[in-house]
C-alpha cells in the first residue's frame, strides 16, 4: 500500500470517527432525558451498552494519535499537504486531557467537528499531491517531445507544441482517471499517451511540412 492510500484510510478513519463520536454523543443526551423522565415517573435509568461503546471510542482516538504522531513524521518530506490534517486529529484528542470532565460537555461537538475536519484536510492534501505527482511525471514522460530535435522533420515551435498538448488535454484526463481507478497499470498509460502525442506530432510536421513546400 502505498502513501497516498495510507492516508486515505487515515482521513477516512478520521471522519468515522468523528461521525460515530457525535451520533454518540446525540444518543447519550437522548438515553439521558429518558432517564430524567423515567425516574421521576418512578422508574430506574438505564445506562445500556453506553459506557463500552465510551470505551471503544476512547481506545479509537488513542490509536489514532499514536499513528498520526508517526504519519506526521513519515510525511513531513514525502507528502506534507497533509500534515495539518493530523494536527487538527491530535489537537481533537488533546482536548480529552486539557478540558475537564466537568466541562467536557461544552466542547465535545467541537471536539467531533475536528476529527471530521481532520479527516477531509487529510483527503484534500492526498488528491493535491497525486495532482502534482501525476503532472510531473507526465512532463517526465514527455520531456522528449519538447527536446527531441531530428534534422529530418520539420521543427515545430514551443506554441506549436503547446497547442497539441492542450488539443489532447481531454484525453489525457480520461487516461488518467483510467490509472486511478486501477484499470490500467503505469506502464500502459504512459504507452498510450506517448502514442497520442507522437500521433499529433506527426501530423502536424507534415501539415507544416506541405505548407513550407
């Protein structure tokens, strides 16, 4: 598994959590009132299976810190977009030591709020860095079609060029999301789009190359 999928699963870990800690936290104050009104009608509270479900939480946001402390350090060269992402997870769970019990109660949708945000930060800074992954390996990929220089053909100018990367821009982006999705593999869609380029790069020499005689 790679980087980029690692903190996917991370943001995705991150915003469960913050959603399961509020429909929680809603039940508990929902348990609560009908505890309030079943005594005064004479009747007993019932805690129900709250106080494991508080527990497992609680182990969750601990895990999640412990990795997070080492995300953060694992990302900080390779991809760091996403680091204020685990920053707003450990600041979530740093509210559990820092606030009181006694007020914890005034910040804990807060607190739910920030693992959420956490989590989305996490995503958006992972798809920015596959953005620019994927771009500077295309300029990788067809850094020949704007050096390569053969006395046979027709030299094309950089606007020329530039004007066939944009004319096939859709299509590279079809490509692309063809390599997302994992349907085809690196090696083929760098295949297929040096195909393309070349295809249109020929085209265009022998346009030019009609025009000039």
């Amino acid at each position: 598994m790679n980087l980029k999928k690692i903190n996917e699963f991370m943001a995705y870990l991150y915003f469960a959590a913050g959603m399961v800690k509020l429909i929680y936290i809603i039940m508990v104050f929902m348990q609560f009132s009908a505890n309030i009104v079943a005594i005064f009608n004479g009747g007993e509270g019932n805690n129900g299976y709250f106080p494991e479900i508080s527990f497992a939480i609680g182990i969750t946001q601990i895990i999640l810190g412990i990795v997070s402390i080492i995300m953060i350090f694992i990302c900080s060269t390779r991809q760091p977009e996403v680091i204020s992402g685990y920053f707003w997870g450990l600041g979530a769970l740093a509210l559990e030591f820092i606030v009181p019990n006694s007020l914890f109660v005034y910040v804990v949708f807060a607190q739910c709020g920030m693992y959420i945000r956490a989590g989305i930060k996490i995503r958006n800074g992972a798809g920015r860095y596959e953005d620019t992954s994927k771009n500077k390996k295309l300029a990788k990929n067809t850094e020949w079609f704007y050096n390569e220089q053969n006395d046979n053909k027709v030299e094309l100018s950089e606007g020329e060029m530039q004007n066939i990367m944009d004319k096939l821009q859709p299509e590279i982006q079809e490509w692309k999301k063809l390599l997302s999705s994992g349907m085809i593999d690196e090696d083929m869609y760098n295949k297929e789009i040096n195909k393309m380029i070349n295809k249109e790069k020929k085209k265009l020499e022998k346009k030019l190359k009609n025009e000039r005689n």
